[in-house]
C-alpha cells in the first residue's frame, strides 16, 4: 500500500512541477525593479483552467502525504 501511495505522490509531484512552470511568466526580477508586478488582472480561459487544476493537485498532493504517514500505522 505504502508503495503506491509513494508513485501517486511522485506523479502528482511532477505534475504539480510542470504546472507551475507554466505558470512562471512574468515572475523573474522585473517585479523587483518596478516592473508589471503591481498591476492586478484577473486570469481568464487557459490561465484560470491551469491555476484551478493547480490548486487542485497541490491539495491532491497534501492529502497523499497525509495518508502516506498515517496508512503504515494501520497496516
């Protein structure tokens, strides 16, 4: 049981790596010098859909890890 619950978490983890990379436009160090980092906009199609699936899977990930440490305890 241990054993799957560790590949699920290694799936959702690079899942997880490979949304927010897709998400990391804009976010170098022009926010550190003044750049757009102040303007606030509201995410729309693709954006919303990739930020929604995001905190999906960050939420997905939390719970695997729970059960991950408490399962064994039972098993």
């Amino acid at each position: 049981m241990t054993v799957y619950l560790n590949i699920i978490q290694i799936i959702v983890s690079l899942a997880l790596i490979g949304l927010v990379l897709l998400q990391a436009k804009g976010g170098g160090l022009s926010t550190m010098f003044g750049g757009e980092g102040s303007i606030y906009r509201t995410r729309r199609g693709l954006e919303k859909t990739l930020f929604n699936f995001t905190i999906a899977l960050a939420v997905l990930f939390g719970v695997v890890s729970l059960l991950s440490v408490i399962l064994p305890k039972f098993f």
